[in-house]
C-alpha cells in the first residue's frame, strides 16, 4: 500500500501524537524546504525544517529566517 504525501503527513502526526499542519502551514513547509534546497544542496531542506521545529518556531517564522538568510548570502555574492 503506497500513501499520497497528505495521508503520510496525518499517520505519522497521529503516531507522534500531533495535530498534522494545516494546509497554509503545509504550504509554507514546502517553500521553506524549497528554498533551502535551492540555495544550497538538497539535503538542506529536510534539516532545515527538522531545525525549525527543534527551534520551535512557526514555520512562516522560519521561513523568514530562510529568507533573510538567502538574502544576505545573495547580498555578500555567494549566490
């Protein structure tokens, strides 16, 4: 049996004993994971949002952080 992402999402919420992310936070999860992958190496994005959640941040705060970030590494030319 092979499950769609969102259903993945909401069994392993429910194995860790957490609400699964809203739609909205869903979507802001991607985009930082996006950009983590895209301005560095692939492997950023899921160790970027696994920090996010050990910083216990909301995920728009942490992809504001990830913003700033990109922005200050294309500012200093090394992107």
């Amino acid at each position: 049996m092979t499950l769609s992402g969102s259903e993945w999402v909401e069994r392993f919420a429910e194995r860790l004993g957490l609400d699964p992310p809203s739609a909205e936070e869903s979507t802001i999860l991607l985009d930082l994971a996006g950009l983590a992958a895209h301005s560095s190496e692939r492997t950023a994005a899921p160790i970027s949002c696994w920090l996010a959640a050990r910083a216990g941040i909301t995920a728009a705060k942490a992809l504001n952080v990830a913003e700033a970030l990109r922005d200050e590494i294309s500012i200093d030319g090394k992107a």
